[in-house]
C-alpha cells in the first residue's frame, strides 16, 4: 500500500525528483524514519551530500548556507517544530529549491492538521504528500523472515509465530527485537527456537519490573 511513496523516496534519493519537496506522514511505527534513512544512505553511497536530522530543533545548531547546498536534508518529526524551527525549515526549503536539492520531512500528522506557519506549510504542500500506512498483520511474517534473512540467520516460522503472539507488534519493535535476537545468537551460538525465545522474552521482562 505504500508503494508510490516508495517510489518517490527512491527518485529523490537517486536524483530524478522533480519536486523540491516529498512529505511522509503516518502513525508510529510506519516506517517513516526508515525511509528518510535510507534515503540519506542512498544519496551517501552514490556520493551526494545528505543528512538526516532527528528533529526540527537540531536545524538551528546547523549552518543554513551548508544545508541548503545539500542534495537532500531529511528532517523527522516537523510536528514537533518550534517557531525558530520553521523558520529554519522556510528558508531551508527555499535555498534546496535555488540550489536543485530537496527536503525528505516526516511527521505523525497529516500536512493539514500540523501547527505550521502557512508559508511554510504552502511550500510543504507543493510537493509530493504520502501517508504510510503500517504493514498489515497477515505481510508480517514474510518482513520479519526476509529482515533475519538479511543479517544472516534464518528464523522458523514457529519463532516467528511467538514472536508476533506473545511481542509488541508494531514493525519497529518487531525489528529491534530481532536486533536484539541476532547478538544474542551470536554471543550464546545457539540457534533460536521457541523455548529460548520463550526464556529470552521472559528475562526481558523480568528486567522492567
């Protein structure tokens, strides 16, 4: 469902966005701070100039003439942006627009509902607008096999079952989780199965208390 998204993320980072501007918005969890990474690494690796920046406030720590000759500036969270902030993002948008580079903005609201100064959100709205939408239940187990096939251990489907019964289901912590998973694996060399993941998940509950 979020393939159009996908795909404009993939022509501003490889350089064939047309539009200075491309918003994500959606709920926690989506893949909305992914996407503006991996789009950051994609202009690294082919020799651009990128940077992601966390949240709007860290934009008034950075030199403005520096940014706006970056070919991409992702920024996470604009929800969350200060007057000085969108100040900042204003003339941001206006100096990658002079110079042919692009804003990647992400935000838990959709462009209409963000407490925005109204230049600013015009200068959003000229651009390319998508909500994310999470991945559906019934897509889950092929994500989290294809992502521990990545980092190569290949996880059962049983394992994956557990995981997504008795763990927090939202992509985000499903893909920590499996973060988590991987170093142990490799610290305790034994391959997972149900009961490790059972007593593994039960430790780390017992932590947070």
């Amino acid at each position: 469902g979020n393939a159009e998204a996908l795909a404009a993320v993939k022509a501003l980072a490889v350089g064939d966005a047309a539009e200075t501007g491309v918003m994500l918005w959606g709920s926690p969890g989506a893949g909305k701070t992914h996407l503006l990474r991996a789009a950051v690494d994609a202009v690294s690796a082919r020799g651009g100039a990128a940077v992601f920046v966390a949240e709007p406030g860290e934009l008034l720590a950075q030199d403005p003439v520096t940014l706006s000759r970056r070919a991409v500036v992702a920024i996470d969270g604009i929800e969350l942006a200060t007057s000085e902030a969108q100040a900042r993002m204003f003339t941001l948008f206006n100096g990658l627009r002079e110079h042919g580079g692009h804003l990647l903005v992400a935000s838990r609201l959709p462009l209409a509902a963000l407490p925005l100064r109204e230049d600013l959100r015009t200068r959003l709205g000229w651009g390319l607008v998508y909500e994310l939408t999470p991945l559906a239940d019934a897509d889950k187990p092929a994500a989290l096999a294809a992502y521990a096939q990545a980092r190569g251990f290949r996880l059962a489907d049983e394992v994956i079952g557990y995981l997504l019964a008795h763990g927090r289901r939202d992509m985000g912590a499903l893909i920590g989780m499996l973060v988590a998973l991987d170093r142990h694996l490799l610290a305790t060399k034994r391959p997972i199965t149900v009961p490790m993941l059972r007593a593994w998940l039960q430790q780390d509950m017992d932590l947070e208390r």
